[in-house]
C-alpha cells in the first residue's frame, strides 16, 4: 500500500537544504580526505617498510572513497537541479510520486520502492 506522503505533501523547500547540506558535509569529506592523501610523510624511505605499506594502502582506500562521494555529490547536484525543474519527488520510472518516508532515506532517488526493486 503507497503511502499517504507522496509528491503534493512535499516541503521542496525542506529538501533543498537538506541536500545542500549533505552537499557541503560531502564536500567538507572529500576536502579531508584530499588533505590526508596529499599530506603526510613525503618520502616512503623515512618510514619502515611495513609502515609505507599500510600507508600507501590507507591512502588507496582515501581515493576510492573520494571516487564514491563525487560520484554521490552528483547526485546531490541532479536532485538540486530536479528541484528546479519541479520534478523532484516524481519516479523516473513510472511517473508516480514518490513517498515522503523515501525522500527522507535517500534524498537522491529517482525511483519509488516499486520501481527500484523491479516490482512494478
């Protein structure tokens, strides 16, 4: 049964500072992580060899979080600008309007539950 907080119940407003500030935590994220990646010891020689190991290691994985959180800002960056357009809250999909309670999980999706579980 869809829920009675769908699409016209929607505060746009309410959402679109709730991901401008997701956009700006995210963001904050990568900076620190950009920071931890470009800092540190500059030469592995100063360190022993198992320490530049795990170091070069910890830096990896701070890349590909990186990756994983600009991947996500633009998706941050398209519900913005579905926000805009006044189709946020609306399936790709299906066209039907997307539960509050969704919205509120994932502010980014374009599908329904429906849709994105293949149900429909």
């Amino acid at each position: 049964m869809e829920s009675q907080n769908t699409r016209r119940d929607i505060d746009l407003d309410f959402f679109k500072k709730l991901l401008m500030l997701e956009f700006e935590r995210v963001r904050e994220y990568i900076n620190q992580k950009r920071e931890y990646i470009n800092g540190g010891v500059t030469s592995p020689f100063r360190m022993h060899m198992a320490e530049a190991g795990t170091d070069m290691m910890e830096r990896e994985k701070a890349f590909l979080l990186i990756q994983k959180q600009e991947k996500y800002l633009r998706s941050i960056e398209r519900a913005l600008q579905r926000i805009k357009e006044g189709n946020y809250g609306i399936c790709s999909k299906c066209g039907n309007p997307i539960p509050v309670d969704r919205l509120m999980a994932v502010p980014v999706t374009t599908q329904c539950i429906k849709c994105k579980n293949g149900k429909l």
